[in-house]
C-alpha cells in the first residue's frame, strides 16, 4: 500500500456465477502500488473471470472490487482510464506495422499527434523493436507480437497492467526474454503488474501470489514463503546398497525413507545442513545425493492433493472469451 492507504487493487469477497457454475466464490486480496501479483491455478480455476471482473468486462456477482480506489462496477470509465490490459490471444492488426498498430491505439485514446509520437518511440524502444517499428507485424515472431502488445497496453501511461497468461505459446527461451523487458518496464513506467498464469516457472517472477483452485484463493503470500510452508527439503540417495542405505538412515537419524530401483528418497527440513551430517561417519554405500527445495507445485499438491500439471486439461489453454473479444473491437 502507499502512504494514504489505498491498495492498487483490492478485492472484497469477489463473486461470479454463472447459471449452477461458480467461478469464483468470494475471494479477497490486496495488491500493493509497484507489485507484481501473480494468479497461479489450473484453467478452469476461476483466474480469468477475476481478470475479466477487474478489468470492467464481467459484473461481479457480489463483492467489490477497487482499482486505486475507483469501483469496477460504479466507476468503470475511471478504472478502464488506469488500466492496461495485455489479452492472452493476440490481438494487433499483421496487416499494419508496429508503429501503425500503436498510433491507432493512440487515436483510440484522444491522445494528440505529438503526444501519441513521443510515447510510441518511448514505448518501442523500451520493447527493443523501434529498428522494427515500420516493418509489418505478420513478420514479427511471437515474442516480439507480445513485446508490441506489451508496449501497446501501456500506451496510455496505465497505473495497473493486467495481463492474462502473457507468454502462452511462446518458448522457454522467449518467455525468459519477455520477463526481462516486464522486469524493466516496472521501473520505467512505475506501474502495477497483475498477471494469471499456470506456468510455475512464471510465477516465481512474482512479488506474491495467489493460489488459486476451483474459484477460491487457497494460498497467498511470496513464492519463498508459500515453498517454506511445505516445510521439507527432498533427498534422493543415489546406491548400490539401499537396504544398508535405508537400515543407516533409521539408526543414526530415525528416518524412514523410500527406496525405487536403488534410489533412497527421503524429506528432512534442512538439507544443506543435513547432508554433511550424512557423510560425516563415512562408511556408507552412497554414489550421488541430490537436494531438491520445494516447488510451487509442491504446495499445490500440499493444498489440493494433486499436481498442478496434473490438473491441466490437454490441449491449448482456453482463457476468457470475454478478454478476447474485447482485444479484436
């Protein structure tokens, strides 16, 4: 929060129904001025309904909902006036060039001729594709159609930009690349950066987040302190001879571990402090160690009892018709 109090986004028991479907089922949160919040969860968990509710395209059911202190529901023009949004689908024009998409962005918004030319070349440079800026997008590869999307939501100086699973489709390699430029544009802009995604990798970019599982938010907090809570660090002991393995471990140190094909796997709450202990006699039959922290699928499991990977359902992720559509008016 800022020093008067008011949150960049906060969210009072949040509701949306639809017929018998509960989508989200009052939910609440902060988002501090400056933060990066991220939504973790499965498709189907309710993340963008909250995006589609926050960004004025769906009413809330109940609850309320304030972007710097302007009601989605009441004041939905002053909070569309703070708002950036990048959609999940593509939606810029491949048969303009990145500067023309932008400029019709700008004439969208009233902005002047002056204006609209300075923040584009801010803008494109900030996304490193001003060298591009007259070639047409349909020549651009994905990572630089998102980067231009990017650029685009910001256009108008937002103090909040939503985006709505930002690097879906897109490689490892470019996703790392889209972070590094999102990690810029927060200082340069000064902006608030709320995200859904179900990457887990993705969200360990995040200053907190929300786990969110079947429209309930069941875990919140940084993504060091939501793995602490797991509490273990995983140990996996590589052997020839898993029975003295095993036999050592619940003499010296009353474990009980776990043993498939010679591979010895237990959990203790330090690993790096166990592991020296483990050696310090000597004597025992060990060829590798490996130390795994908990990840964020761990607290997944820990708080739903599955996998996050294994609640994804196959195929492409089917995002918010609504958030679509509006992209491609």
């Amino acid at each position: 929060m800022n020093p008067n109090g008011t949150a960049a986004i906060s969210v009072r028991g949040l509701t949306k129904h639809y017929d018998d479907v509960e989508a989200v089922r009052g939910i609440d949160f902060d988002v501090a001025p400056g933060e990066v919040f991220g939504f973790l969860g499965p498709n189907g968990a309710g993340k963008s309904t909250t995006i589609s509710m926050l960004c004025t395209l769906t009413a809330p059911t109940a609850g309320t909902a304030r972007i710097h202190g302007c009601d989605v529901v009441t004041q939905g023009s002053a909070v569309r006036r703070n708002i950036g949004v990048v959609f999940q689908d593509s939606t810029i024009d491949r048969y303009l060039t990145g500067e023309q998409n932008l400029r019709f962005q700008a004439s969208l918004y009233g902005m002047s001729k002056q204006e609209g030319a300075r923040r584009i070349k801010d803008l494109l440079d900030l996304v490193g594709l001003w060298e591009r800026r007259s070639s047409l997008t349909d020549t651009y590869s994905g990572g630089m159609k998102r980067r231009l999307e990017i650029a685009r939501g910001l256009l108008h100086s937002p103090r909040v930009l939503f985006l709505d699973e930002p690097t879906v489709g897109l490689d490892p390699q470019t996703r790392k690349a889209i972070w590094n430029y999102l990690r810029e544009l927060r200082e340069a802009e000064d902006i608030t950066v709320f995200m859904t995604t179900h990457y887990m990798e993705e969200a360990e970019h995040c200053d907190r987040i929300a786990i969110m599982d079947h429209g309930v938010v069941i875990a919140l907090d940084t993504p060091a302190a939501l793995k602490a809570g797991v509490g273990e660090d995983r140990i996996r002991i590589h052997t020839g001879d898993s029975e003295t393995v095993v036999a050592a471990l619940r003499k010296r140190f009353g474990i009980e571990a776990e043993v498939h094909d010679d591979v010895v796997t237990f959990s203790v709450p330090d690993g790096e402090v166990f592991i020296p202990q483990l050696f310090a006699d000597g004597g025992l039959p060990i060829d590798s160690v490996h130390m795994a922290r908990p990840s964020l699928d761990d607290v997944f499991i820990k708080r739903t009892g599955f996998s996050l990977r294994d609640a994804e359902p196959p195929g492409r992720p089917a995002g918010d018709a609504r958030l679509r559509a509006m992209g491609r008016r």
